[in-house]
C-alpha cells in the first residue's frame, strides 16, 4: 500500500478499545464501523436493518443482535421512533 493511496478513502479511525474488546468478534467490530463511518455530523446513524443486512451480508437476526448488544456495551444507543399513537416502530 502506498503512503498517499486514494483508493481507500474515505476511511476513519477506530478506537483501540473497540478492537481490544474481548465481548466482540468481528462481526460487531464490522458493525461498529459500519455505524461509525454512516454517522453524520450530529453522531446520529438511521440505517435500515434491511441496508445494513445487504451492505454487509449479514442477516437480520444477526444485524438486530448485534446492533442491540453494541448498545448494550456502550458503543452506540438505540433510540426506538414512535408513531403517532405512540407505539414503537
């Protein structure tokens, strides 16, 4: 790989603890950076499951799993929007 490289941009950092975690395999390191890099600039990502299961090639339990135990961890907060009777959608 050369220094100046543009084939791989755009790219981001990752923190180290992230990848130091021993409760995450590779697929929630995946996910994480996944969630990272579709963040704007108010650190808010709205992905559909169905998105990130076609990006990634995973499955939707697995996506849904994932991104749920990830919140549990820390590493993202799940935010659940309500529709207008105030159920969870």
């Amino acid at each position: 790989m050369k220094k100046n490289d543009t084939s791989l941009k755009p790219y981001f950092l990752v923190p180290l603890k992230v990848f130091q975690d021993k409760r995450l395999n590779l697929t929630l390191v995946c996910l994480y950076r996944y969630m990272v890099y579709k963040q704007g600039e108010n650190d808010d990502a709205y992905p559909l499951i169905e998105t990130i299961c076609k990006d990634l090639n995973l499955s939707h339990a697995t996506v849904s799993q994932g991104l749920n135990l990830l919140d549990k961890y820390g590493y993202l907060k799940i935010l659940h929007k309500k529709d207008k009777r105030g159920r969870s959608r």
